[in-house]
C-alpha cells in the first residue's frame, strides 16, 4: 500500500543513511520558484485575514492544499459528501473562468481575454501541484479555450482522453491515484447520465415556468449521475455513504460558485474577506449535517468482479433505457422495444408468481450466507498492542482488545480496526471482549476507571454487551 503511493509521487524507492554532503547546488527553477512565491504570498494572505481554522478550509478550496485542515473537520466534509470542494476539480476551474472573464473582458476583449485565461491556467496548475484532479479540468479547459480562439468546438471526450493520456504518461501509477478516480469517473457519469436521468425527472409534473424546480432538477441530475459511477469508487476505498448527499450538495451548489469568486476577489480587494467569512459560516453550517443521525452507513468493502459487474449493469440499464425512450425508426431498437413491452406485459400478468419466487430466493441466499463456516482468526497490526479479529463457523464476529496509541491525535480504531473489519466485509462487530486496560491494548474503547466508552466504534454498529475477561 506505502509503496504504491509513494508511485504516484514519482518516488521509486526509500534510503536510510547514516550521513549526507551536499557536493553543488543545482540552479532553482525560475518558473517553479515564481510559481511557489506566489502560492506563500497566497497563502499568507488568507491567514492574516481569516480565523485559522476558516484559513484552512480556503487554502483546501483554493488551492487544494487540505494539510492544515483539522481530521474532524476533513470527517465533516467526507460524511456530508462534499470533499470534491476541497480537491480542485472541473467546478474550480469553470468558476475560475467565469471570473476572468467577467473581470478582463471587457477592457481586453474577448480575444485576448481568452489567450490572458489560458495564462492564468498554466500558472494555477503549477501553484496548485498538478494533482490529477486538478491537471484534468485545467487541461479540458484548455482544449475548450482553444477551440474557441481556432473557430472550433471542442469534444468533451476527446478533451477527457487527452488529459487522461497525458497524465498517464508523465505517470502510470496515478491510475491507481483515489483523486484521478473519482475525478474522471464522475466527469463520465454527468456525460453518460445527465441527460436520461434529466428526462426522468422532467416526468414529474411540475410546472415547467419554474425556474427554480428547473434549476433544482438539473442540479439533481449531474450529481445524481456523477454518484452512480463513483459510487463503487467510494465503498472501495473509504467504505462509507453520506445518506444527505443530494441535500448538502443542492445547498452547497447555490453558494460554492460565489464563495470562489468571493475568495478570488479577496485576494485583491481585502475588505471582500469580511463577505468570504460570513459564507465560509455557511459552508462549515451545511457540514453539520454529517452529525444529524443516520448521516452515514458504513459499507463493507466490494470485490473487483463486483465493481465490474455493477458497471456493466449501469451501463446496460442506461443503454436499455435510451432505446426504449427513442423515437428513431432503427429495426434493432424497435426489436428490443418489443422484447421489453413484453417482459412488463409478461410480469404485470404474473406478478405475484415473480414475488414469490424472488422471497424464495432472497430466503435461499440468505440460508446459504448462515450456514456453517471454517473458523476463522485475523491478528490486526495495530502497532504496538494487541488486537485479535475472529469470525466463527456461525459467522457471529468477535473483537479482542482494539490496539492502542500514545499519541492522541491518530485513532487507531477508526483509521486501522474499523477499515480492517469492513475490509473483510462485516458491518457488525457483535462481541468485544477487553483482555485489560493497558493502554495499547484498549486504546480508546475504555476510560480509565473500566467504564466502556467505545469512542471508536462511535458511529459503527455493535451488538451485544462489552465485557472484560
């Protein structure tokens, strides 16, 4: 796992020595030295105008930069499923754009305002560290740009594997990267869905001169379709699922574009920063929502073959669907029109045949996944301490001791013992037995006085009773 990520750094391998001599000293890169000059100019700016933990969500909106951005807070973000505001993206660089031009068009035109943009890109991408992410939107909105300048319109797709080819070959490994993951799979999702998911909420009868039922139903859909292909993205790797998603990013949408023009603005104009700070109270009050209960389900983490298979499902609905709702005259499609009248005709007339055969079923799978099973025994790596995971034959889960750490600021139950459990692909922990209250054994699960607290299970489900051995 190190190794991998040290990969998408660009970094191949680890040394220990004992000492180092420095024999010369390279020439600085002027342009990466500008470029960092201006990013602590930045940065410095932010901080002297702004409570600290407010500087922090900025320099993350900004400039991508999330390092000093507190972990409950980062959490807050994660469960209210609004972490794509904290990592640069497509909607950064749209606004970006937009403010530009309303800024600069009218005293260079719009000519020269393009060609200032397509400047102000270039030197935004080497500010913000060229994360994938970021490398994605600013390129396609380079493309984009370009075509304009040429007389030529651009093809997404075309934008979308440019920057994807080009990313991939100053490093392979970025594949691998969470943050190019969900940046590109959630760009296709809007391309593949918007528009099916857009004519399914177009049937609800409301009224059409609504400007802002229409504007809350095409919001609806981009994020809808952008969740549909990351969410598989998401369970892999963070084994979560934020329940007030559509809400927090319908209100997050009415403020996001404003705040970054705001925030742009405030750079220049400093009073501006009393407006930025009033908004940022707005933002971390709709990051409340992830401590409404049931804000988020844990999820057990999913097999490649299930991934896979759920695409190829998405994909084939989706296709199945568009079919069935065109009007275009084509012998196939008409064919598969036919082949789906008749399988809702078929199951309208045998309804409650398929019902029982799918309770039958259902009842089945759930008979097999309760049969008996080899006993099995997981020793968890907390570092120092113990931590014993065990599954029995009647799939019933048990969990000794919960590991520890001296140092408070990492919590070994969330970032180590939760992740390995779901990795296994339980929810349920239904027994915790406490071999003693050293610290690197219980951690956190225990006060002091033996009165059981389970901090880290907080928000994880956990049945049956604690009980010390």
């Amino acid at each position: 796992m190190t190794g991998g990520y040290l990969k998408t750094l660009k970094i191949v391998g680890r040394v220990k020595v004992d000492k180092v001599e420095v024999f010369g000293k390279t020439q600085q890169n002027l342009i990466r030295k500008f470029s960092n000059d201006i990013k602590q100019s930045i940065e410095e700016t932010i901080e002297e105008n702004l409570e600290k933990e407010k500087a922090a969500i900025l320099k993350g909106l900004l400039l991508g930069d999330t390092t000093d951005i507190e972990e409950e807070v980062k959490e807050h973000f994660q469960t209210s499923n609004l972490s794509h505001i904290l990592a640069i993206s497509g909607m950064h660089i749209s606004y970006l754009i937009i403010g530009i031009q309303l800024f600069f068009s009218k005293a260079f035109g719009k000519k020269k305002t393009k060609i200032l943009t397509i400047i102000i890109l270039m030197q935004y991408i080497l500010i913000t560290g060229f994360s994938p992410s970021i490398t994605r939107a600013v390129v396609m909105g380079i493309i984009t740009i370009m075509g304009g300048l040429l007389h030529r319109k651009s093809d997404v797709w075309n934008s979308l594997a440019i920057s994807l080819l080009g990313i991939l070959i100053y490093n392979p490994y970025l594949l691998c990267h969470v943050g190019l993951q969900l940046s590109y799979l959630g760009t296709i999702g809007i391309l593949l869905f918007h528009s099916t998911i857009l004519q399914i909420l177009n049937k609800i009868p409301l009224k059409k001169d609504n400007l802002i039922f229409t504007k809350i139903k095409e919001f609806v859909a981009v994020s809808v379709s952008a969740q549909i292909m990351i969410l598989p993205v998401l369970f892999y790797h963070f084994n979560c699922f934020g329940i007030y998603f559509l809400i927090t990013n319908l209100l997050v949408s009415f403020i996001i574009g404003p705040l970054i023009i705001v925030a742009f603005f405030s750079l220049l104009i400093k009073p501006f920063f009393i407006l930025l700070s009033i908004m940022l109270d707005f933002l971390n009050l709709i990051t409340s929502f992830s401590q409404l209960p049931l804000s988020k389900i844990y999820i057990p983490t999913p097999s490649i073959s299930m991934i896979i298979f759920y695409y190829i499902g998405i994909l084939l609905l989706s296709k199945l669907y568009s079919i069935y709702q065109t009007k275009e005259s084509i012998v196939t499609y008409q064919r598969i029109k036919n082949l789906i009248a008749l399988f809702r005709y078929r199951f309208r007339e045998r309804k409650r045949t398929y019902l029982r055969y799918s309770v039958l079923v259902v009842i089945f799978v759930l008979g097999l996944s309760h049969l008996p099973k080899d006993l099995k025994i997981y020793f968890v790596d907390v570092g120092q301490g113990d931590c014993t995971f065990i599954v029995t034959p009647q799939n019933k889960t048990i969990l000794i001791d919960g590991g520890g750490s001296l140092r408070d600021e990492f919590d070994v139950g969330t970032k180590t013992v939760i992740p390995y459990v779901l990795d296994r692909g339980y929810t349920v922990i239904d027994y915790v037995f406490i071999s003693h209250f050293d610290q690197d054994h219980v951690g956190r699960i225990a006060k002091g006085d033996g009165r059981i607290t389970c901090k880290k299970c907080s928000d994880f489900e956990t049945r049956g009773t604690f009980e010390t051995i």
